[in-house]
C-alpha cells in the first residue's frame, strides 16, 4: 500500500452528507499514517484547532464546507469532494435517520444533525418532512450541497438569487482539483488515483445505499411522486448543477 511520500500535498476530502463520503474517507485515510489524519469530523471539531495546529495533518475529512476550509486551511491544501443526485440524496437522508437505530433520540436544545435529524424523521412521514417550515428541516432539504459549495452561510444562501448561487459556485468549484459524482463513483476513484499517485481499490464498498432504495420503493407510487415533486421544487439550482456537472464528466472521459 502506498504511503504518503509520494503525495506530499494537504488534502481535503469536503463530505457532504449521504453522498458515499463514508466510503471515500475510509478508503483514501488506508493511505495516510494515523498521525496525519485530522481526528475531527465536524465544524466544531475544526474550529477547536488554531490554523498552526492544522498544519499538523495531511488528509482533512468530515461535514466542512469549502469556505471553511478555504479560510482554516493551509492554502496549498487540495480539495475534492463528490456529489449526488439530489433527489436521491434527500431520500437517503431521510431514511437514514428514520431508521438509523431503534430508539427514539431525545429532544435537544441545540438543532443538531446528530440528535434532531432522526428525531424529526422518526417523527414525520416524508410528506410533512419536506413540507416542514422547522428552519433546521428548510436547511438540510434545500440545495444542501450547493450551501457546501458556497461562499455564503445559510442565512446569507437563502436570500441569494438564482443567478447568484450560480455564478458563486460555479467560481468556488475551481477550488477543486477534483469533482465526482456517486453515480459514477468510479471515475472519481480513478481521478483521485491519477491526482494522489495511491493504488486506490477500483471498487469501494458503499453503505446504506440498498436500504434507502428498499424504503423509498415501499411507499405508495402517489407518495413517491408528490415527494419528488417536492424535492425538486425545493431543490431546482442544485438539480440543474447537478445536470451540469454530469455533462462535463461525460464530455471529459
């Protein structure tokens, strides 16, 4: 297995939720001494970091947006981060946390993706899940990884416009010397092999991806429909980048 001589630059893997990042990290951290792995997964974890400590590690993982690590870390560090499609993704994250354990978590103070998501889920079919004026809910269903992209923190986001959310991402995504999508998730092992120089497994094993597909089909046809429908409206900018990114995979390979 490789090790880390022969890929000296920082590396910052940003996941988005629900899009194989599990798969991704805990392939590319195979690569990296324990050491160099940042042991933080969360914005919270990051910030308990001054931007000297950071420059303890190599390989940087976990929920942080781009404008985050654009201002944390080191400025030669590398990003790459894989997205998927929209609507696939907001039904894996609502049957995930429907069902991601048995019991029922405890109401919290702080709206949390860790406590509030399942709790919420638990409590609400998909409809009334989407439909939800809960600010946390309008968050985590709305453009999710379009705000990963952004410049903008949500509450600057929401009141973008189209165009604005548009030319801002499309500017950030130069940041990234590699982009995937989950449906291909090949190309970006490949790309990511081709970048690192790590003898990167051809296929990664990907959890929960069945069950969410299982769950969905479950549901009545006149449910899944209204839920697309839903999903969609909400998520319109992100499923037209989407259709752009995919387009320029296609034309590149």
């Amino acid at each position: 297995m490789n090790n880390t001589d022969t890929y000296t630059d920082r590396l910052c893997f940003v996941h988005i939720p629900k899009t194989a990042g599990t798969s991704v990290t805990r392939t590319l951290a195979m690569f990296y001494p324990e050491k160099l792995i940042f042991p933080g997964i969360t914005m919270i974890d990051y910030r308990l970091y001054t931007k000297q400590q950071l420059l303890d590690y190599k390989f940087y993982k976990g929920h942080i947006p781009l404008r985050h690590g654009l201002s944390l870390l080191d400025e030669k560090t590398r990003y790459v981060t894989l997205l998927r499609d929209p609507i696939k993704r907001i039904f894996s994250l609502y049957f995930f946390w429907k069902y991601k354990d048995k019991t029922k978590p405890e109401i919290t103070d702080q709206k949390d993706a860790i406590n509030d998501g399942p709790l919420f889920a638990k409590e609400l079919d998909i409809i009334s899940f989407l439909e939800s004026n809960e600010p946390f809910l309008q968050k985590a269903t709305t453009n999710v990884q379009l705000q990963y992209l952004s410049s903008y923190n949500w509450t600057e986001f929401v009141n973008l416009s189209t165009n604005e959310i548009d030319n801002d991402v499309n500017l950030n995504i130069q940041h990234f010397s590699v982009i995937g999508i989950q449906e291909n998730i090949g190309l970006f092992i490949h790309q990511l092999k081709r970048l690192t120089g790590f003898n990167l497994p051809v296929k990664i094993k990907q959890y929960n991806n069945s069950e969410s597909e299982h769950y969905f089909a479950e549901l009545p046809k006149q449910i899944q429909s209204k839920a697309i429908a839903l999903i969609s409206e909400k998520n319109a900018e992100e499923i037209q980048f989407y259709k752009e990114i995919k387009l320029r995979l296609l034309n590149n390979t």
